[in-house]
C-alpha cells in the first residue's frame, strides 16, 4: 500500500532529486502535494523551483502550494551560496507552465490532515519547519492525525555546516523545529550524521548521466554544481545528496540505522542557535522524542536513487 505523502520544501538541489524520487515510486509512495517554504531561496524562487521539478517528471498534475515566507521570529537566510542565485543552478530548465495552486500551503497540510484517515499521512520536511509548525499551532487538532515527520535536519555528530554548532534547516527556523520536535507526532531525523554520507562521488555521478535520459542528465547536472561548496569546505569527493534520505526512508527503511533518542533545539543562545541537542548516549532523563537516524548503506541508497530515477 503506497504512503500518501506531503513533501515540504525549499528546493534546492537535493530537495528536487528528492521530489523525483518520490514521483518516480508510485508502487511505496502517492505524493498528495508539494509545499514551498522560504529558505535555499525565497519562496518565490522555491514555489517556482518545485513546479519545474514537476515538470522535469512530466507530472504538472502534481499540487504545488506557496507556503510560509518568512521564519517564525527571525529573518529570513538563504543559501545561495550553495544552490545558486536561482536555487536550482546546474542545467537550464524552462519556466514551468504549471500553476501554483491558489490554496495557502499550511491550509493545504491542515485540510489534507483533516480530511484523510487519521494516521495515514506522512509529513517530509526537506527544508525549515516554517509551514508545518505554523500548520500545527493553527489546528492543534492535525498534529494526532499525522502517521509520522520524516524530516532532512539538524546534527550531532557532525554539528553544523551553516554555523559550527547547526544544519541549515533547523537555523533558518529554530522556533518552528522546537514547537515540531515539542508536538508528540512521531518524528524520524535524517541528520547531517546520514546525509554527509550520502555523497554523490564521481562514479554515482555517472551513473546518474548513463541514464541517458532527461531526468538522468538533469540529476547529474544538479549535483555537479551543488557539489562545488562542499568539496571545498570539507575536501569531500562529492556532494552530501541530503534530502533524497528521506524519501528513499519511507521506500527501504532498512537503509538506514539510528536511534530513538531525546532532541531539542537551541533557540535561546545565538552562538548556538539552531542546535539539535540529540541525548544519543541518554545521559539524562528527557523523553524520547526522535528516531535520530546515524548511518545508512550509501551504496544501497546510491543504486535505489539512480534504478528509481532511471524510472522518468
Ligand atoms: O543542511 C542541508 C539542508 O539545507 C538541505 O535540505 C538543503 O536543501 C538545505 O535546505
Ligand atoms: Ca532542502
């Protein structure tokens, strides 16, 4: 039985690989809608980027809402440093024709989580947490219904690559992932612990090309540019594809291997903001709250991505 899915996202390169990912798998996953958040880039810039990623499926039936375009209590920072002035920088794709659906994206999360059977819809949160915490404080009551938040976010091992103490998604909106990690729904983290080992080396690169298809030569052309930040800053041999971990969870959670542990977020200290304190060795007594992934089998992730994307 397909999970029927939200995806929530600021795409970005890995959240458009993760988009596909998700498309390319209608036998695990009924993809429900696709809501922007404000954080790579602009919301104007994410609510266009999930469109062409549609589009580059060839699914412009898929429901794409604009969501929240500002962080809970902070400015908005953005990550153009990594993903490019657009977002979406690497291959040259046309404007979408699809529209944006007139709905407001957190009114879409309440409505779906309110109309389908309670405990059948699942949450992925592949960018700040803006419109899911700003869903859950407007309908307290979705919050029992949600199956489960599968979330790219946050840190322990690895600590942080936007500051040296937290990951980008949980920094742009600390507040939101409080009141998400605070809710009671079931939460599965894929942390920078996962994705910093989910790297897109050369070889996965290519393999991603051989497809010889668009979608193929368009994944390969997203991570070769989204790959020149971080081989630089950690001298890695390729991009950490982050996002697509979420996904590839709900399709083979056997993939992954972690902990249910107890998280909470820093949103007091400005040096470290944004920090998911994960109690990995339960050194105190705070409950458990977060299944905390800390490995995966990246070459398991690697061939599931490139057979799946090989789909489109
Ligand atoms: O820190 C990595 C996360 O921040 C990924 O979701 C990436 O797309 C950016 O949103
Ligand atoms: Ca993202």
């Amino acid at each position: 039985m397909p999970r029927k899915i939200i995806i929530d996202t600021d795409p970005g390169q890995d959240d458009a690989v993760a988009i596909l990912l998700a498309l390319a798998s209608p036998e695990d996953i009924t993809l429900l809608g696709i809501t922007a958040v404000a954080g790579n880039v602009p919301l104007e810039l994410t609510a266009l980027n999930a469109r062409k990623v549609c589009e580059v499926a060839e699914r412009p039936d898929i429901k794409v809402f604009a969501g929240c375009d500002r962080p809970l209590a902070h400015s908005l920072v953005t990550a153009e440093h990594v993903h490019g002035k657009t977002g979406l920088d690497g291959p040259d794709l046309p404007a979408p024709k699809m529209p944006l659906q007139d709905a407001h994206a957190v009114d879409f999360i309440i409505e779906t989580l309110r109309s389908e059977a309670p405990g059948t819809v699942t949450l992925c949160a592949l960018g700040p947490l803006t419109n899911i915490a700003t869903a859950f404080r407007k309908a307290p009551d979705i919050v029992e219904r949600v199956q489960e938040i599968v979330l790219m976010g946050g840190a322990y091992f690895e600590v942080g690559n936007i500051t040296p103490a937290a990951e980008f998604n949980i920094y742009v909106d600390p507040e939101a992932a409080d009141i998400v990690f605070k809710s009671g729904a079931p939460i599965t983290v894929m942390p920078l612990d996962v994705t910093h080992k989910a790297l897109v080396t050369g070889p996965r690169n290519d393999a991603f090309r051989a497809l010889d298809s668009h979608a193929g030569r368009t994944v390969a052309a997203w991570t070769e540019f989204f790959e020149r930040f971080d081989k630089e800053k950690y001298g890695s041999p390729g991009a950490p594809l982050h996002d697509p971990t979420v996904i590839a969870y709900l399709i083979d959670p056997k993939l992954f291997q972690g902990r249910h542990v107890n998280v909470e977020i820093e949103t007091v200290s400005e040096l470290t903001r944004g920090m998911t304190v994960a109690d990995w060795w339960g050194v105190t007594d705070r409950p458990a709250n977060a299944m905390f992934m800390g490995d995966l089998d990246a070459d398991g992730f690697f061939d599931l991505l490139t057979e799946r994307i090989g789909r489109l």
